[in-house]
C-alpha cells in the first residue's frame, strides 16, 4: 500500500467498531490519524498542519508588518489572492502584527479560509513601534528559503510574486518600492476593487518620471559598487532567508520609527550581499493614510538615530533572531611592546579562544600586523605621542589612550574620544578601553566588565 493510500485511509470515517473499543482507544486512533495527515517534521502547533504531504513547496514567504490599520492591510491581503502564479507553485503570507487592537486577528481569521495561500499572523503586545521584533517573530515561522518584505498599507500588481520569484539570485538582496498614492486615488481603491481587479485601472501603469530617475541612478550606483546605494526601503524586499540569519535578522535595538530599514541594508552588504534594484520590473502602491503622531518630521529626529551612527556596525546584530552580548563576540589583540603591561592584562582577564571568525581586532600601539586584517573591525589604540601620520588603511575606530602623564587628552581622529582625570593607572586605561568599545557597539554609554569580552590570542 502506498503512502498516499495509507493517508487516505486514514482519513475515512470509521466504521463498525466493536463495542468493547473504550474512548481512550478511539482518542488515539484519531491522534494517530491526523499525525498521517500532517507532513514530516512539523510540530502539531505549525500552521503547515493545514498542508497535505502532496502540497506543492512554498516558493516564497511573504511576511506584512502592519499595526492598527486593518482597512489597508486587508486589501493588501486580497492584492496577494490574485497573484498570477505557475501550475504547482505557491506562497505563503504571514501577518507580523505589533499589537493592532483594531479587529485585525478577527479579520485575517475570516480570510484565511478564502485566500488560496496559506496565511498564518504573529503578534505582540503593543509597546510603540517594534518592527524589527515582530519581523523576526515571523522570521522564525517561515517555511520558505526566500523571504518577501513589505508593509500593510502597500498593495501590489498581479504578476509582483512571480516576478520576484524569477529574479531570485544567490548573494542578491532585491530592492525596490511603492509609488504613494494620493488619498482621493487610495480611497476608491475599495476592498471589491481589489477583488475584481478594477483598481489596476486607478493607478499609474508605469514608473512616475522621478522613479524612473531613481532607478537609473541605482544601476549606476550598482556598477561603481556603492557602499549605500540602491537603498533598502522595507516595503519591497526580496532576500533569501539564509542571508537574513546571517546577519542575525532585523535588530531589535531600533525602537520607534526609522532607521531600521537603513541599517538592514548596510548590514547586509557588510555580510557580501549584493542589492540590485528590481524597480523598474515590479513596484506596488502605498495607500495614503495620516501620518501617524509619534512619527518624527525626519529620521534624524528620531530616537533611532544615536543607535544608528554608532561607531561599530556588525553584520550580525546582537539583538536580532538570537540575543547576544559583549561576551558572545570574539575579539582578537595585538601590541607594540610599549603596551606589553595593557595587553597582558587583557589577556588575564579575559577568556582566551581561537574562534574562525573573529569580530573585532584590537590594536594597541604601532604594533606590526597586516594591514588587511580578516576580522569584521579593527580598532586602534595610541598614546598621543605615537599617533602615526600616515595610514594607508585606517582602522574602523581610533583612540587616544589616557595615560598617567597627561589630565586633558583629546584625539584629533574621526570620531572624536575625549578623557579627562589623572592618574590613569594601566587597570583603569583597561576598564577605560572596554567601556569606549562597548559604547561604540551598543551606541550608548553602557558599560561593560573586562571580563565581557573574549580575546582570542
């Protein structure tokens, strides 16, 4: 018998049980037939209970982060219903909510049984805006090797999956977005329009002549190999799973509006990931709302903005779809024989490891070492009498070390580390030096223990 007759059978009604057959017995021939139903390796708690084992693969996870606008993000949802895609193929959508109180679970339940994917939400609690954490929630979920990114209040064209489909890449991120819809046109955009498809005859056929602007110059940017450029806007992504967990998700730090869409895409590129623009092939539209009243006038007014100039970028996030800390890095240290004494206090205090990727590499001193370190960053540190003048690569951080000799010492380098106070004994410089490198990381004036950092000899 194959294992599709099996699960047929195993799905029949039951028939002329003997009387003596007690409830208990009964309760686990049903448990046992509906684990036939369920595909190989997947908790009783998934939503891929809802999947026959002769299910087509998903090609595509499709996570929309949407908050407290459950009129858009049902359109968005019914804009995916009618997603032109091959014989065989499919999707998924999961709904990463941050704590709507405004029917949104209520509505996606209604709809998951008429939409042809399959359709899953995540949520939280409402504590302000945190993108990233429900982000990566959903991230958790996927069941897709390829991840869409968008928002709730955007809707797209029919042929949208397909194409994003199509162009997928190895080490590729795809970066495109939505043209904004002004609110006359968004509001005779209605959910039946959506349904029946007459809305594609409200909105622009093709790229406004700024977008189109837009998208030439990120090809050039692409051709120079700009460290920034195409941006990464959330509302239109596409990226393989694999090159998410790399970088650890969507961090978590980021709190509030904005930034953290920038910060996703520079991290990527840290981690190799080429991002193209696809805007030109496939954009969606953005349906006008107000402007919500803790969204600042500009990112730069945001409370991200100090976290996001920090000194020290790493690829992968501390707080992203696994939390680190300080201690979870592996640091590497090497000295002139001026800071012989600092350097062997470090390595007394702290636990020696020869890790295959290593975070960051002190250097105290002009000490002789490669120039084209293979650590992620690379911080040097000086006495103010033994800055060099010249470098040919320069390190992602300098510092000026205090030192017992002098009360003022201010560096001249980019970015400015200022200390004042004597004496400074070679355990304080120590104590110092973790301090400047945990605020240069957590963008904050945290303060770390020597003894949360790893230094690999």
């Amino acid at each position: 018998m194959t294992s599709g007759n099996k699960l047929a059978l195993s799905l029949r009604p039951l028939k002329n049980i003997p009387p003596d057959v007690s409830r208990r017995k009964l309760a686990l021939i049903a448990r046992l037939s509906s684990n036939l139903a369920r595909p190989d390796n997947v908790p009783p708690s998934s939503p891929c209970c809802r999947i026959m084992n002769n299910s087509p693969p998903i090609l595509a996870t499709i996570i929309v982060s949407s908050c407290g606008r459950r009129d858009h993000l049902e359109r968005c949802l019914l804009s995916f219903s009618n997603q032109q895609m091959g014989e065989g193929e499919t999707f998924e959508v999961i709904v990463a909510d941050d704590g709507s109180k405004d029917g949104t679970h209520e509505m996606i339940q209604q709809l998951a049984a008429r939409m042809p994917f399959d359709l899953s939400f995540v949520t939280q609690t409402n504590q302000g805006f945190r993108k990233c954490k429900i982000v990566n929630k959903a991230l958790h979920t996927a069941r897709s090797n390829y991840i869409l990114l968008t928002d709730g209040d955007c809707i797209f064209p029919p042929d949208h999956v397909q194409k994003q489909i199509s162009q997928r890449q190895q080490e590729t991120a795809w970066v495109s977005d939505c043209i904004r819809l002004e609110q006359t046109v968004s509001e005779t955009i209605t959910r039946n329009a959506v349904i029946d498809g007459s809305w594609l005859n409200s909105v622009p056929a093709h790229l406004p002549g700024f977008l189109q602007i837009r998208y030439m110059k990120d090809r050039i940017y692409e051709f120079l190999n700009h460290n920034e450029k195409p941006k990464l806007i959330g509302n239109n992504v596409a990226v393989w799973l694999q090159d998410l967990t790399n970088i650890n998700g969507m961090d978590e730090a980021f709190k509030g509006w904005g930034c953290e869409d920038d910060d996703l895409g520079i991290r990527l590129r840290a981690s190799g990931i080429k991002l193209k623009t696809n805007l030109k092939q496939t954009f969606g539209y953005h349906l006008w709302h107000p402007v919500d009243a803790t969204t600042p006038a500009s990112w730069r007014e945001g409370q991200n903005i100090r976290y996001f100039q920090r000194d020290l970028v790493l690829a992968k996030c501390l707080r992203g779809l696994v939390k680190r800390d300080l201690e979870h890095l592996n640091y590497r240290i090497h000295a002139s024989s001026r800071h012989q004494e600092l350097a062997a206090l470090l390595k007394q205090s702290f636990t020696r490891k020869s890790p295959n990727h290593i975070d960051i590499e002190i250097r105290l001193g002009n000490c002789h070492t490669q120039e084209n370190s293979d650590a992620e960053k690379t911080i040097e540190v000086w006495h103010a009498d033994e800055v060099p003048q010249r470098k040919s690569n320069s390190p992602h951080l300098a510092l000026i070390l205090p030192n017992c000799e002098t009360k003022s010492i201010s560096s001249n380098l980019k970015p400015e580390k200022s200390v004042e106070g004597m004496p400074f004994t070679v355990e304080r410089q120590l104590s110092w030096l973790v301090n400047q490198i945990s605020e240069a990381i957590l963008g904050s004036n945290s303060v770390a223990s020597p003894a949360n950092l790893r230094i690999a000899a």
